[in-house]
C-alpha cells in the first residue's frame, strides 16, 4: 500500500541558510539594526520568516508595528534576490527518486512563504517528483499547528497510519505528534541530534539514505523503534 511521506523543506531537503542570512543581514543594515552571525540566524529559523524576523531585530522595534512591518518588508525584498542561493543537500534527490519508485506519494509542507517555496520547488525538483507542496499562506495556520498536514491527509485520501513527517526541527516534530502520525527527525539540518531525540522524534536519520532504509517497502509504522 503506498504511504504519505510529507518532508520540511529548509534544512531537509534543501540548505537555505545562506539566502536567509544574506536577506537577514541585508534587511539589518539597512533598518540599522545590529547583524547577526551565521549561527544566529540558524538558531533563528523553523517558524517562518515573520517570527524569523521579529526574534533577529531588536525587541522594541519587534513590538512596534510599523517598525516590524518595515523590517519584514525590507527582509523579504532582500529575500527574493537571496532565494536562489538555496541547494539541495547531497543525496537527496536519489533519495527521493528511490522512495517515489517504492510507490510513496511525497508532499513538501514549509513554514516558508508560499511564493518562495513554489518557485524553488518548481526550479529543484524533477516534475513529478514531489506531488503537492504547500508554504506559508493566510489558509493554514503554521506548523506545530496540524490542519496544513491534515488537509494534505485528506487531500490524497491518507491516514494517520499511512502518513509520516520528515523534518529537521522541534517544530516538525510537534507537527507530527500534534496530527497524531509518524514523525521523522533528520540530523544534517539546522538542529542539534540530541535535542530532536528529546523532542521525541519516532526515528533519526544521520543521512538521506536512512530514510530509504527507514521507509523500505515494510510499513512506515514497523520503524517506530529505530531511536
């Protein structure tokens, strides 16, 4: 029986970080904010690019309004011209061309803005590789919030059972126990391994190849135990 694997896309498939970085920066100078290092920004990212933003700019002007609408404006301006320094990490495109031959249907589900995430997956992916993708859009409320993945769920006729989420953060993680479905925690992201097992993620996978091997052709759910 085909499964659902639904991925997160910055710091899972694809290394964003240096696109945000440059767009946080650039946003920084231009408000006369402080900059933020690498590192910072990486701590930074798994909530969308307006919590992104409101954590990396000074706390009075993240309380203020029209000070947060400015900086979000100049960040995202700065992001479209920043978005194409994004790549998608070693092996994952074997990864997902093995698991689309096993039969599981794949699904992207980001807390990026949609605009951003429709290009990039347009631009990266092979056409039909990834059969639904959704971002950051005034219809979903954002991960850890579960109606984004239920409406994919229901979308392709799954259920719990037969759906697993595949992400690199907390946040991913609470997603999937918060929809009531398998969650997967990679370790080549943006977060410590350690704190996904915390998290309680049911599965962690160090490279792209254990997640073929985490979803082989036996149920998703016979992996529950692989932590």
């Amino acid at each position: 029986m085909k499964k659902l694997l639904i991925f997160d896309f910055d710091g899972t498939l694809a290394d964003s970080l240096l696109g945000i970085h440059t767009a946080i920066n650039h946003m920084e100078c231009e408000m006369g904010y402080p900059e933020h290092r690498l590192e910072a920004v990486r701590r930074a990212i798994g909530n969308g690019a307006r919590t992104l933003v409101r954590r990396l700019i000074p706390a009075e002007a993240a309380e203020n309004p029209q000070a947060f609408a400015a900086a979000f404006a100049s960040y995202e301006k700065a992001y479209d011209k920043n978005a194409e320094n994004t790549a998608l990490f070693e092996g994952i495109p074997e990864m997902l061309g093995t698991l689309k031959k096993r039969g599981y249907m794949l699904a992207i589900l980001s807390n990026k803005q949609e605009r951003h995430l429709r290009g990039l997956v347009k631009e990266m992916f092979e056409p039909g590789i990834i059969s639904f993708a959704l971002g950051q859009t005034d219809g979903f409320p954002l991960k850890p919030d579960p109606t984004a993945v239920r409406h994919i769920m229901q979308e392709f006729g799954f259920s719990e059972e037969e759906t697993a989420l595949i992400g690199d953060s907390p946040v991913d993680v609470k997603t999937a126990k918060n929809a009531g479905i398998m969650s997967v925690a990679v370790t080549w992201g943006y977060t410590a391994r350690e704190m996904l097992a915390d998290e309680g993620a049911d599965a962690l996978a160090g490279a792209p190849e254990e997640i073929t091997e985490i979803f082989g052709h036996k149920s998703a759910l016979d992996t529950r135990d692989k932590v």
